[in-house]
C-alpha cells in the first residue's frame, strides 16, 4: 500500500497513513481488552453478593476499564483518523512534523504496554498477587492515592502511566495544529474545512491546554508518593479538594477532547448518505468552537457534592446548563441535514443516526447533573455510569464505529460487509441500551459506582442481571465487528476511490491513497469539491500519476528510539532504581539530538 | 516552503508550545498561592527567602534575554564571532543562574525547609524547580547552538532555529519574572 | 515569506534601551518590597511593574510585536485561559469564606 515493506518500515514509517493505521490497530486492541475488563465486572454484578472477582480485583477492574477507553481506546482512535484522514482532507501530502507525528504514536504504545504490565507485574513488587493494576479509580481521588492508603505500586503505574501518555497526546496536538493551520492546499480556506477536521482543530487546542495541567496534578502526586510532600494531605494543611480542582480543569475538557471528534465524523456521514450539503456548516463550526471554550467554564459540577459553597455552585450549574445549548444546536442541524435528503441507508449512517439518538439521552441526563441538589442524588451513583456511556459509548463509539465503516474502504482498499456491519449495528444498538439504560434506575434506586457488590435486598439485583445481558450482547456484537473486520481482508470487495460519493477530497484519491497521497495537490474552491451544486462543478480528480516523481521523506529510527526513554525513565521511581532514571534520560536526549541532526534527505 | 498561513510551521509549533506552557507554570503558580500562608509549621517565607540574592538572580536572567537577542541579531547577520560569543554568554548567565538556585535550596535546605517540611516547602521547591529544569533545558540547547556555531554551522539560514531557542529562553526569563514577584516580593 | 507587520527586526538599540528599562523596572519593584512607605500599595504595584516587564521580553524580545497576530493569538488565548483559571481558583478557594455564608 505504502510500497515499502516489512517489519523495519513500520517500525520506522513517519506515513500519516500508517501511523493512523498503527493507532488504529493497537487502539481496537485496548478496546478490546477494556471490553473484557467490562465484562468481568458486569459478570461479578449480574448477581447479588457475586463471587466472580475479589474486591481488589473488582477496583483494578473499574480502574483499568475507565482509564483504558478513555486514554488507550477512545482518544487513540480518533487519532487514528486524525492521522489518516485530515491530511487528505486538507489536501496536503503528511502532517506538518511526521517524525514528531510517529514519535506521538510509539509513546502512546509504550505507555499503554506500561500501564497494562500492571496486570501482571505483582511477583516483581512481591505484592502476594499477580495483579497490581491501578485501583483508585480513573480520575484517582487524593488522597486514596497517597502512599499511605495505596501503599502498593498500582497507583504509581497509574501516574507513570498517564504522564507518558500526556506527552504523545501533546506532541500530537502541536503537529495536528500547525498541520491543519499551515499545510492546508490553495483555495482551501477555513471555513472550506470538512467539518471533521474543523472539530480536530478544537480538539487538539483543548489538548494542549488541558493536558499541562493533569500533568501538574500527577507531578504533585509523584512528589507525594515518592518524595514526602504534602500536596493533598490535611495534616499539612493541604487539601484533597486541589487534585479534584486539578484534575477536573483537565478532565472536564477531556470529555470534549473525546466527543468532539465523534462529532466531527457524524458531520461528514450524515450528508454523504443524504447526498445534501451538512444544515448550516457555519453554525456547526461555530458551535463546536464555542462548546470548546465553554468547556473550560463547567469543571466543578464534577464537585457538586463537596461543598464548594451556593455562589460556586450556581455558577457552575449555569454554565453547564447553557453548554447544552450549542450541542443542541448541532443536533438540530444534522437533523436537518437528513430532512429531505436521499437517504441511504448504509452501516455508517445507521451509526451516525444512531450517535444522534444516544446523545441526545445522554445530553439529557447530563443536563439533569447540572442542578446540584439534583446531582447530590445522582453524584458518584449508576446514574452516573449510565449517563457517561450514553454520550461515550452512544456518543463517541457509535460516532467511531460510523467513521470505521465510512473510511475503512479509504484506508485499506476493502469495503467492509454491509450485511455483517448490519448486524453489528443492531446488536451493538440493543446490546447498549439493555446495559445501560437500567443504570439510570438502578443509580436512583441508591446503588453507589464502584462497589464489587450490592446486597439482594436493594432491589436492583434483576435490572443488574439486565444490564450485564446488555453488556454481553455488546461484545457478541464486537465480535461480529471483528470477524467482519477478518473477513474483508481477503474477501472484501476491492474498494474505488470514492464508494459512497463523497464531497470531500479524501475520495478523490485511490483506496488506499498512494504513498504520496495527491498526484497533484489539488486548488479548491468551495466547501464540497467533489459535489456538483447550484454553485459549481465537481472538481475534476487529481491524476493517476504525477508528472513528475514525487519526494517523499523516508522513515527514521529516531523517533521511536527517542520514545523508548520514556518508559524506562517511568521504571525508575518504579523499581526504586535512579540509574533508570539517568538511562532513561540519557536514551531521550540522545534519540532527540540524533533526530534534530539527521540529515536532510538529497 | 510555502504555508497556508504564510508562517513557518516550525514558529507556529514553538508558539503554540509556549501557550501550552502557560497553563502548565499557570497551575503550578495557582497552587502555590492557594497554599500561601497555610503551611501549620515553618519556616515561612518571610523567615528565609533572600530578596537582595533573588534580585541579582532576575538582574541574571534579563541580563541573559538581552544577550539572547544580540546573539539572534548576530546570527541574522551572518556575524559568526559575536554569534558564539553572545550564545556562549547566554549560556553562561543561565549557569548562574542555576548555580544560584543550587545555592539558595542548599541554604534553604540547612535552614530547615525542605519539601517535606511544609506546604510552603512543597510549592515551593516545585515551582522553582520545575522553572530551574526547563533554564536547564534551555542551557543544553543554547551549549549545542553554540557548538553548531563553533563548527562554522550557524550560519543566516539556521537563524530560525536560534529564533525558536530564543522564544523558549525568554519564555523561562518571563517566567520567573511572574515567580519573582508573586512568591519572593509579595510574601 | 514570513508575515511581519514591519519589516525588519528591532536594531541593537531598541534592544538595549528594553534592557535599561527592564533594569529601572526590577530596582521600582525591590525599592517598592523595601521601603515602608509603598507597603500600602504593594501589591498593585508590583503586579503593574512585572506585568510591564513581562509585556516587554514578550513583545520585543520575543518579537510577537512585530510578527504575525496569529502568534499574539497561540500565546494570548492560552495565557488569559491560564489568568481566568487562576483567578477562578483562588475565588473558589478563597471564596469560600467569605462568599459561602454561615454554612
């Protein structure tokens, strides 16, 4: 696909297309694996007083799922198509830093491979179990996390963890930013952008802004883990309450940097599959550069229950509340996006509609979090659990699942089966519902998150039993995802350059794209080139070959080399060995120099 | 090479680095005002910090921004002596200047505050610290220009990337200017 | 072809004159911390010398002045989301005294 071949080309390839399919590939598998942890817990849930897992277990197992998809499965993926398909949609030939673009990517491997060793890791910290996975929860509530009531090494995975993999997302940030702003082909203004990477752009400004500051969070944490310091102890006059701050200033953005994306691609299928132009581009740009910025204005209604005193609260509860507004306003414009249009009724439109439907239930229960004497009812119950599934799974997933189908024919010349891709749908559809929609009851109904079981008489025990039914049902539907996945490597129907007829630049290139991407980069006049409107012609496509060869930049050790320092650095304060701490460095400094130094191709 | 945005992409990253910087030295310096005057037990501030050191130490790193940009300007120039000699001079104030931050918490340390004694310990040692790596950083990069420059390689077409060590090298000496104030000054 | 808004980069002198004047800057705010009398308007006014001193390196050393307004935009927009935030935190952490009433 990308003419070169074997292992070495991979390991070394600085090709938005196979970085996008590296992320991809090692993203599905994180899914996969939080999917098991999912399961595992719905299984010890589906009865009262359950004996399936212990209760430490239970706690890795909520740990690992939620930080899994959130940091190893779902932010990933939508670099998967941040990486391959942006640069095509703008019309340029890679992103604007590739090494920087592969380095990201191996971080990200290194850092998920560290944080999974947990799993296993238990015999080298002699900890009388296999298992040291994280176990404080996703968003790690000080001071639980402090070495005096999580003396184990699970917590300091965590924190490793995560450090590593705030420096890939970061570096991808910078390069998706300066990409998108400065690589874009003539003609190609900003309010031309296909709407998916318009919602990158906010993305990754969201990144690079949120992310600094879970990394002080985590550094305080560090300083109180291995050092002795007092950042959230109150014998010290410190408070829990910082980390909460903290985290949540980075973690409320994180949802959008999570959602946003998803959104993005719904804006692209819906109007390929109505064949009409998305219902007020302007207005969907707009909003989600606005729900980015409102995004930093809401983080303490994470913190209803803590006290922050009736000013704060209010606060808070108006600006959640009014953040609701410009997402509505995006829903009504992809519904008017489908009115009246030539409605086909592929897999990925099934998904996008499907994302609109889910959200809107989750966008619902979010807003009834919004009132605090509300949410003092709802906070830290299933309810919770249901609402963040709705809008991550009903939202960000079904929005991924709609970008697989949709891009997958681009990425790998193969069409996946519609027929089995049906089926997914459906099951996935079912299967989410039944899991998580009881939730929203049984969190009423007082069943606190995070506990390895629940007493019979609560009166939850058949919605649970429900709910892990869904559960299952969701992975028979995964697994129908991936035999279809399986089956189109060799039986798939070779894809054209443009299956479904869409009116952005990525179609008017093969499936997949050669090396260089665009034989001819291509000037653009309008929003839809590809599209004939009232307003013009479909743009011709570039030709089937350049006229003259073109360069492109061949791949470089230094990247993945530079990254390999992270981890090591991360096993010092791990394994109590400083002299990891100096190779790790040292490896660092050492890929970065060799980096910046090696030569410029002829 | 030509951009959409007419920039150098390089120039566009560094500042886009920068902003994300602002956040990152934003909640260090937020904490520790939260935790201003809430430590149980001292040494507080008032008991230890040196303002006549501290002042020499800022007068050190303006100092520094000011040889910065007389080494940019020799570079745009293609002027190779003053080149070398106003980087090495660079590097050499921000050698100071972690000389005189290795002195200041050894002798913080010996006057009993070190970062488990207290919250003003903690944030403090932190902030600081975290400014004195990145100086650190910057030295490196400045030490490895100043080779480059030594080698006869530093010539008016590198001068974009002595730019961007520039705007990382003032970004540090801004830093501290907020540090400078808001914990030695306002106490 | 870089965007400047003025051609050409400050001479020697505009850089030195900066120098001088963030020297007189530094001396005002260590006279203001010593002198007693200032110690009413302290506060304020070491805030308005660093926030000079800052805007200078900024906008002429390192040149953000002269260049492309998109860069005053990557630097601006995260710096005052970095101002509003620490403002917010200390309203919330501070606040609570005085805002949260008798509870």
């Amino acid at each position: 696909m990308t003419g070169s071949r074997g292992l070495r080309s991979w390991l070394t390839t600085t090709d938005h297309k196979r970085i996008g399919l590296l992320y991809f590939y090692t993203a599905f598998a994180f899914f996969l694996v939080g999917g098991l942890e999912a399961l595992l817990i719905r299984a010890q849930l589906a009865q009262p007083n359950g004996h399936v897992v212990s209760a430490e277990t239970y706690n890795q197992l909520f740990t690992m799922h939620g930080t899994t998809m959130i940091f190893l499965a779902l932010m990933p993926l939508s670099a998967a198509f941040f990486n391959y398909i942006v640069p095509l949609q703008i019309g340029a030939r890679d992103v604007a830093f590739p090494r920087l673009n592969a380095f990201s990517y191996w971080v990200f491997l290194f850092g998920g491979l560290l944080l999974n060793a947990s799993w296993f890791a238990g015999p080298l910290f002699h900890a009388g179990r296999l298992n040291v996975a994280p176990d404080a929860g996703w968003f790690g509530y000080a001071n639980l996390t402090e070495r005096q009531y999580s003396p184990g090494p699970n917590v300091d995975f965590w924190l490793l963890g995560l450090q590593i993999l705030g420096v890939s997302s970061l570096a991808a940030g910078f390069n998706f930013i300066v990409t998108i702003l400065n690589l874009r082909a003539p003609g190609m203004k900003m309010m031309r952008l296909p709407p998916f990477t318009w919602m990158t752009l906010v993305t990754q400004f969201l990144v690079i802004t949120a992310f600094p500051v879970i990394t002080v969070a985590l550094v305080f944490l560090m300083f109180d883990r291995f050092f002795g310091a007092h950042f959230y102890l109150p014998q010290a006059g410190a408070t829990p309450l910082l980390w909460q701050h903290l985290f949540w200033l980075f973690g409320h953005p994180e949802v959008y940097i999570l959602i946003l994306p998803a959104m993005g691609i719904v804006s692209e299928v819906l109007p390929t599959f109505s064949r009409k132009p998305l219902f007020g581009y302007t207005v969907v740009v707009y909003s989600g550069v606005l729900i980015g910025f409102m995004g930093w204005g809401v983080w303490s209604h994470h913190m209803f229950s803590v006290g922050l005193g009736p000013i704060a609260d209010s606060v808070f509860s108006a600006t959640t509340m009014l953040i609701a507004v410009p997402t509505g306003v995006k829903i009504f414009n992809w519904i008017a996006t489908l009115w009246g249009g030539t409605i086909r009724g592929t897999t990925a439109l099934h998904f996008a509609v499907g994302f609109i439907a889910m959200f809107i239930i989750g966008g619902l229960s979010g807003v009834t979090h919004a009132s605090p004497p509300a949410d003092l009812q709802q906070t830290d119950t299933y309810y919770v659990v249901a609402h963040i599934h709705y809008v991550l799974f009903g939202g960000t997933i079904f929005g991924l699942f709609a970008g697989m189908y949709y891009w997958w024919p681009k990425m790998t010349g193969r069409l996946l089966s519609e027929a089995l891709g049906k089926v997914h749908f459906w099951l996935t559809f079912i299967g989410m519902n039944l899991a998580f929609f009881p939730m929203h009851l049984i969190g009423l109904l007082g069943m606190p998150r995070r506990i390895y079981t629940y007493a019979p008489d609560l009166g939850v025990s058949s919605l649970n039993l429900v709910s892990t039914i869904g559960a299952f049902l969701i992975g028979v539907a995964t697994l129908v995802f991936v035999v279809n996945l399986w089956r189109t490597r060799s039986r798939g129907a070779p894809a054209p350059n443009d299956p479904w007829g869409g009116a952005t630049l990525e179609w008017a290139i093969p499936s997949p794209p050669p090396v260089y991407n665009f034989s001819v980069i291509p000037t653009v006049s309008s929003r839809l080139p590809r599209w004939k409107t009232e307003h013009h012609d479909p743009m011709p496509d570039p030709p089937a070959a350049p006229p003259a060869p073109v360069h492109v930049p061949g791949g470089s050790w230094w990247p993945p080399a530079a990254a390999l320092g992270l981890p090591v650095l991360a096993l010092a304060p791990l394994t109590h060995h400083v002299w990891l701490a100096f190779l790790g460095v040292a490896i660092t400094i050492y890929g970065i120099y060799r980096w910046a130094f090696e030569p410029l191709e002829a | 090479m030509v951009t959409s945005m007419g920039l150098d992409s390089r120039k566009m990253a560094f500042w886009a680095f920068i902003g994300s910087e602002c956040l990152l030295f934003g909640s260090l310096i937020s904490t520790y005002l939260i935790y201003k005057g809430k430590s149980v037990v001292g040494p507080y501030p008032h008991d230890i910090l040196n303002i006549p050191f501290t002042s020499v130490s800022t007068f050190d790193l303006l100092m520094s921004s000011l040889m910065m940009v007389l080494a940019l300007a020799a570079v745009q120039r293609g002027d190779l002596k003053w080149a070398k000699i106003w980087l090495f001079a660079t590097a050499c104030l921000g050698i100071l200047f972690l000389g005189g931050q290795v002195y200041e918490f050894s002798s913080f340390v010996r006057e009993g505050l070190t970062l488990q004694t207290n919250l003003f310990g903690c944030t403090f040692y932190v902030l600081t610290g975290t400014h004195g790596a990145h100086v650190t950083v910057g030295v490196l990069w400045l030490l490895t220009l100043w080779v480059r420059a030594l080698q006869g390689k530093l010539g008016p077409a590198q001068a974009l990337t002595v730019e961007i060590s520039g705007l990382y090298w003032h970004f540090v000496d801004v830093v501290w200017i907020v540090i400078f104030t808001l914990v030695y000054l306002i106490q | 072809m870089p965007e400047t808004r003025e051609h050409g980069h400050p001479n020697v002198g505009t850089y030195l004159r900066v120098a001088a004047i963030l020297v007189i800057l530094t001396v005002l705010e260590v006279g203001v911390f010593y002198v007693p009398a200032f110690h009413v308007v302290l506060v304020p006014t070491l805030l308005a010398l660093s926030a000079v001193k800052f805007a200078l390196v900024v906008l002429f050393y390192m040149h953000l002045k002269m260049d492309s307004r998109f860069f005053s935009f990557l630097f601006g927009g995260p710096f005052l989301l970095a101002v509003v935030v620490l403002v917010a935190l200390l309203f919330l952490f501070f606040g609570q005294f005085t805002l949260r009433g008798a509870g």
